[in-house]
C-alpha cells in the first residue's frame, strides 16, 4: 500500500465510516430521522441502534477492503477508496442537512 493508498483510505474511513456512522446514529436517535437506506432498515429491523450500525459500516468496509485488494490495476484500486470517500462525503453531507432542517 503507498502512502497515496493510505491517505485515500483515511479519507473514506473519517467520511463513509465515521461521518456517515456519527450524522446517521445522531439523526436517528436525537432528530427523529428514519434510516434512508432500506437495505440498512432490513438488516437492522427498522432505524439502526449505534451497535447494530457500527457492525454494518465495519462489514461493508471490510468488504470494500477486499475487493480492493483483489482488483491487479493500481488506478483501478485506488478508484475503491476514493469512491467511498466521495460517497461518504456526500451522504454525512445530507445527513447533517437532514439533522440541521428538524433542529
């Protein structure tokens, strides 16, 4: 892993794991804020508790991870974390959007 790699994958652990987990946790359990993602719903039985939750995020990083280390191109590995940090940007975004309307 190079230093671009590692600083890639930085930036999609603080916005697709913990931007998303903390504007997620936060919007259900203080703003009233139903889960957006219907597959997350399914899997949690209904809004996630910050337990159930975290378990969801750490997999579905995990599984980023592997596929990650199984694509050969370096350009198309470092499409893995960078897709998630844009993804993780754009979701805590909407989250704290959502959380700062029913504030």
């Amino acid at each position: 892993m190079t230093s671009h790699d590692a600083i890639l994958w930085g930036a999609a652990a603080l916005t697709c794991g913990l931007g998303d987990y903390v504007t997620t946790v936060l919007g259900v359990r203080t703003a009233g804020v139903q889960e957006g993602n219907p597959l997350v719903r399914r899997l949690s039985g209904g809004d996630p508790g910050p337990g159930s939750f975290a378990v969801l995020k750490l997999v579905s990083v995990a599984l980023f991870f592997a596929a990650y280390w199984a694509l050969k191109p370096a350009v198309a590995r470092l499409a893995v974390p960078l897709s998630l940090t844009v993804l993780g940007a754009v979701v805590t975004a909407r989250n704290a959007r959502i959380i700062h309307r029913r504030a």
